[in-house]
C-alpha cells in the first residue's frame, strides 16, 4: 500500500490532483459446495484501468476481467488476490482462506443401476446407508441372489439394508445374466457364458473409485447359484475378497478343479440338512478344500447351539476350523432340519439369520486376515 501511495504522488488526473488506487473486492458467496461458480466483482478505488486476478484452486487460476466468475472443482480453503492498476499506479489486495469449498452432499438411499462389461449392460442395486459421508473408509458388501432369482428377490430376502445402516457399509446386489431362460451365475467361468468374475471385478473397481471404499474388507455373500459364484469370486479375487459367506450353495467338482486363489480367505457356510435343491452331502468337500488351502486345524471345534424355538423343527450345529494361516477360519452353520431358504428370510422360522451370521463373519477379517 505505501509503495502505490509514493507511486500516486508522482502521478495527476487532468486537475492536478494526485491519483491513489486501492484493490478490494467481494464475491457474490464465499463458501460453496464443491463444482459451484464464484462470481467477483471488483470494488476498487482510484478509477482502475486493468485488474490482475489470482484464484489459488480456481478455474481459471488467472484472470484480466474486472468481475470475473470462477469455478472450484475440489473441496479446501483458498486465497484469492487482486491487483488493480491505473497505469503506473497499481494496489494488490490479497485475501488468505477467503473461499471455501465444501464436498456436495452425499445422495444416500436405494439406487438401481447398471454398467456396460464385456459387451452387456449389467444392471445392479447399489444401497448408500444414511450413516455415510464420505468422510471414513467404510466395507463393501455384495449380496448375490440364486438362479431365477433376481436384484430385487435378494435385497428383500437379505435384508443386508438393515444391517448396513447399523454397521456403516456399503451394499451391491448385482443381477446374473439369462442364458438358459433363467438368470444363472456363470460359476464355473465358462468362457462361453457371462464373465461374471469381470463383472464384478469391475464393480468392486468403479466402487473404490467413487466411493471411499476400504479396499481391504471387500466381501462377497451369496444364496445357492450365488452362493457358488462368491467361491468363485474367492478362487478368483483372492487378492480382493476378504471373506465368503455361501448360503445352501456350495463349489461344485469343477470349481474345486480349477480353484487356484492366491491369498487365504476365510470361509462361512450355512446349509440345512434337508434341502432337496442342493443336497447338503456338498458340504464338506468345499469345507475340506479351503480347510488345506487356508492351513486351519484339521479337527473342527463343535458347538450345538441354544435353541430359541423348540417346536420350529430345527436346531444349528456350528462347526469352527480355527487358527488358519493369517488367522483365517473356516466356519459352517448346519442347520438339522433347514431347507433351500435364506435362513431368516422374512416367512420362515429358523433358529439363526443368515445375514446377521455373515456380517457377524464379515467384520473379524480384512484382506490381511484376521482384524
């Protein structure tokens, strides 16, 4: 300021009078959501003939205009500054931390999406608990319906929502392809069929991307067919999929064939003994397979857990393979009695809730092992 004043002395209008220009501005707002507009105006004094703007994070970072108007993209605290000049004569103005842009709200709730994979357009149903902001890495959890099922059946079924807006995760329930007349996870990766495993490789990518996903507590939870397509997913996505929990599904002889993950992932399994849709004398060559793969104890430890309902027919085993390389398990809920159900699926009585058991699961291990 004093060195525009020694400047103005040597300097006169038509009369004489010695000219002193002072930078000032405002703006039209100062604080804004992230992607918004700014408009300036100039409020110098001393008749100003060229204005030299400085925008620390704007767009444009620089400016000649007298009022100009600038765009912020990313959240922080900026500084802007002014120098106005009446030939020789010039002023500079500078304002530290006078913006601040915010993050826009995040849109939580219920959306139905697709992306386009492999040539398909892939429709799934993203769920953003009203708990997320952004501002904390959080879990992602698939939930995988079965064959001839859809998004729809499995976000209902599941009632992974519920537990998301408790426990702060995010939730996909992507929908299978329809080769054969009905929907049907490609679970063996035949390469004539949908590239499920792409799919929802992609999925989880385009997630972490824009979502502050913790990428270590990726989990996969499926029914049946889906229930096979997240062992899959482990075979595959290893080095993605912290843990699998499989409702009444299991990995076939072809999956067990061809499996080759790359890092221990802990397993869940929950079957009834009476499911006439796929037999529970699966079972245990899946368990068998990620028991030597993972390292666990050869002998599991059982447990015959409270029944809350005696006269509902059922009652649950539950068998723990502990002490896995990374303190990783392989745990199995039988559940004497259970049919082809999503266990605690609205209309049915059974002595546990699939979904509770699997978040329960979830929540114990990261990529790295156990938590």
């Amino acid at each position: 300021m004093l060195a525009a004043l020694l400047i103005a002395a040597c300097n006169t209008d038509d009369d004489g009078v010695g000219i002193v220009v002072t930078a000032d501005f405002t703006a039209n707002q100062s604080s804004v959501e992230a992607g918004s507009s700014i408009d300036f105006t100039d409020l110098s004094t001393g008749e100003p003939t060229s204005w030299n703007w400085t925008f620390e994070g704007g767009e444009p970072a620089t400016s000649t205009e007298q009022n100009p108007t600038v765009n912020y993209a990313n959240p922080g605290t900026y500084e802007v500054s002014l120098t106005a000049a009446n030939g020789g004569v010039e002023d500079t103005e500078k304002k530290e931390g006078f913006i601040t842009i915010t993050e826009p709200p995040v849109e939580t709730g219920l959306f139905d999406e697709a992306i386009m994979h492999d040539g398909l357009e892939r429709e799934y149903l993203l769920y953003i608990p009203d708990s997320y902001t952004g501002q904390e890495s959080v879990p992602l959890v698939f939930s995988l319906h079965g064959a001839v099922g859809s998004k729809e059946n499995q976000f209902e079924l599941s009632q992974f929502d519920e537990i998301a807006d408790q426990e702060n995760f995010i939730l996909v329930t992507p929908e299978a392809t329809v080769p054969n007349l009905v929907t049907y996870w490609n679970n063996e990766s035949n390469p004539i069929r949908a590239d499920d495993v792409g799919f929802i490789n992609a999925l989880i990518d385009l997630m972490v991307d824009r979502y502050n996903i913790d990428a270590n507590r990726v989990y996969c939870a499926g029914s049946s067919n889906g229930a096979y397509m997240c062992l899959q997913l482990a075979c595959e996505l290893s080095d993605k999929i912290a843990a699998v929990a499989a409702v009444k599904g299991y990995m076939n002889d072809t999956q067990l064939s061809n499996c080759n993950p790359t890092n221990p992932t802990p397993i869940l399994q929950l079957h009834g003994t009476d499911d006439n849709l796929v037999s529970y004398d699966g079972v245990e060559a899946t368990i068998q397979f990620w028991r030597d793969f993972n390292q666990t104890d050869l002998n599991p430890t059982i447990i015959e857990l409270d029944d809350p309902d005696p006269n509902n027919g059922n009652s649950v085993t539950y068998f723990l393979l502990d002490n896995g390389l990374e303190g990783t398990t392989i745990e199995h809920f039988r559940v004497q009695g259970g049919e082809h159900d999503w266990f605690g699926e609205p209309g049915t009585n059974y002595d546990i809730d699939a979904t509770v058991e699997a978040w329960k699961f979830f929540e114990k291990f990261d990529l790295n092992g156990r938590r």
